[in-house]
C-alpha cells in the first residue's frame, strides 16, 4: 500500500470523527523488512492498513497504536529483529525505531 493510500485512509476516518494511530518507520539498522517512512494507520476498532513489515514485530507496534489510541501519547517503538526467536517470522537481523502518534479529527 502506497502512503497515498494511507493518506486516504487517516483522511476518511478523521472526516468520520474517527482518531486513528499512525505508525512510521522512522530509523532502520541493518536489514529490515521495510525502510524508514514506511507506514501503517490502525482505527479504534483494530483494523490497520498498510505494514511496517508483518510478523510479531508488527502486532507490538500494533499493540503500542492501540495504546496510544487509548492514551494519546506518542511514543516511539524499538523492534529487534536480531533476536533468535522459535518462529521464522524474525529473520531479517536489523532494528527498527517505529514513531507511532494518535492523530485526532479536530487535527484534520
């Protein structure tokens, strides 16, 4: 998904009064699945468009979106991808620093 796309998508829930939580990749070490500026929108009820790179990488910044919903502060969010894990999903070996921010209707 293109950041157009994602801009289209924080445009109509903030025009439906909805907040929604953006998540930007903000700095990359080593390989990753993605590289900075890319981004993910989550909505209130869960649902998120676009990736910061899947895996249990993204459910944590998922998971720290939802807070950030919740609570409305940002927050930037370390992912390492160095650790061994019993999954496959962590085999790239770099670090990402994730910013996430709550983005309001007012701010739209």
């Amino acid at each position: 998904m293109a950041n157009d796309e994602i801009y289209d998508e924080i445009t109509k829930a903030l025009e439906a009064g909805e907040p929604v939580a953006l998540a930007t990749v903000a700095q990359t070490l080593g390989s990753t699945p993605r590289k900075t500026g890319a981004k993910m929108v989550v909505r209130a009820d869960g649902s998120f468009a676009g990736t910061i790179g899947g895996g249990c990488g993204e459910g944590e910044v998922w998971q720290e979106a939802m807070d950030a919903l919740e609570d409305g502060r940002p927050r930037l969010v370390e992912v390492d991808l160095t650790e061994p894990t019993d999954g496959e999903d962590k085999i790239c070996g770099g670090v990402m620093r994730i910013f996430v921010e709550r983005l309001n209707p007012d701010q739209a």
